[in-house]
C-alpha cells in the first residue's frame, strides 16, 4: 500500500476532528465512508473495535484513536504550534486539560443530553445543564481574549489542537437543538468559534456527503 487510508463515518464527531486535522495539515488519504451496520471485513481486519475513525498509514501502522490520529498529521506535517510548544508547557497543559474535559465529561452529558431516548429521558435536561456549564466555561475564556482584542480560540488566543478536537462535539450539541443554540446569548463568543469553523473553506470538504465505501469502487481521495 502506498497511501494512508482512513475509514470514517461522516457525521461522527470523532472522524470529523480526525478528517479535519488531516485536511488541514496537507495529508492525502484515501478516504472509505463505513457503513456501520455494515462494517467491511477490512477494517474489522486491521481493528479489534472496529470503530471510526481508523487510520492505516502508508508504513501499515494502524492508529484507531481519533486524537492519536490527529497528533500523527500535525507531527508529520511539522506543524507543533499546535500543539502550544515552546517555552510555556502550561499552553500544553491547558490544551490538553480541555481535551480531557471535553472526551471525558462533556461527551458523557452530551450523549444523555442529545440521546435521552437511549439512556434516561427523565433526566435529559439535568445532561444538558451539566454540558451547558462546560459550554459557558469555554464561552468565558473565549470572552476574556475578545475583550482584550486577541483572536477567538480557546487557549492563548491561538489555533490549537484544543480547538480542533473540540469543535464537532459542540456541533453536536447544537444539533440537539438548534434554536436555541443559536438564541443564546450566554453563549455568543463559543457560537462565533464555532462559526469560524462553519465557515472555514475546508468545513464542506470534511463534511461532504460519500457513498459507503465498496472495494469495487473507485477510490476516494481526500486532501
């Protein structure tokens, strides 16, 4: 095999951040949409879980955590700023701090929040509340560096890792219900991050709609 191959599910906020990472560091993949009642032996082969997003690079390694794929496409494309580097390792802790926030305890609420028919649709509203405080806590730190007229991203006012990985999860608090979303204003510095991300150029190529991939088709390449 001579390129990356990246089996992923479009609406997945794990395979978005993987997808986003790896369009916007330069990396040329082949992209396999899965179906996933329908998984293909393929990745089923390469992955005991089985689960978007994977990543199978040019040299075979597999890499089946979406975070790990992102910091392999920032690393090969040499682009450590992302990761805060340099003489300040509390930018590092900050970004990764976040990270953990958001894969841990946000994710958590969020899918009893967005998915209470799953879980307990009793106590739906007390998820979205608990998600909500992480929101307006990110809001706050966005509204901090807007007022002292720095750029809207969630650590050191800088583009980082932070922001990538967390994006499409408050994407898909959005989803759950969007009116009133977008009618808070508690939350008006967090909606105009977000919205960079929509309006990014790139945004319709990560979310571009493919066919489940079939290896009787053409491959699709991605980047």
């Amino acid at each position: 095999m001579k390129h990356n191959i990246l089996y992923s599910f479009r609406r997945c906020p794990y395979a978005i951040r993987a997808r986003w990472a790896l369009l916007n560091t330069n990396q040329t993949i082949e992209l396999r949409e899965v179906e996933l009642k329908n998984k293909p032996i393929e990745l089923i082969q390469i992955s005991k879980k089985a689960t978007v997003p994977v990543l199978k690079t040019s040299l075979n390694k597999v890499i089946d955590e979406s975070l790990e794929i992102m910091i392999w496409s920032i690393k090969k494309s040499n682009m450590h700023e992302l990761f805060g580097c340099g003489n300040d390792n509390n930018i590092s802790k900050q970004i990764l701090s976040l990270i953990e926030i958001n894969d841990k305890t946000f994710k958590y609420h969020l899918d009893r929040f967005k998915y209470a028919s799953r879980f307990n649709i009793e106590e739906s509203e007390t998820h979205r509340s608990e998600a909500m405080k992480i929101l307006l806590s990110l809001n706050n730190r966005l509204k901090v560096f807007s007022n002292e007229g720095r750029s809207l991203f969630l650590v050191d006012a800088k583009e980082s890792l932070a922001d990538w990985a967390i994006w499409p999860f408050v994407r898909q608090f959005r989803i759950a219900d969007i009116k009133k979303f977008d009618q808070n204003h508690e939350i008006l510095y967090l909606r105009c991050w977000l919205n960079y991300f929509f309006t990014h150029e790139k945004y319709p190529i990560v979310m571009k709609k493919n066919e489940p991939w079939s290896k009787k088709n053409e491959p699709l390449f991605f980047g």
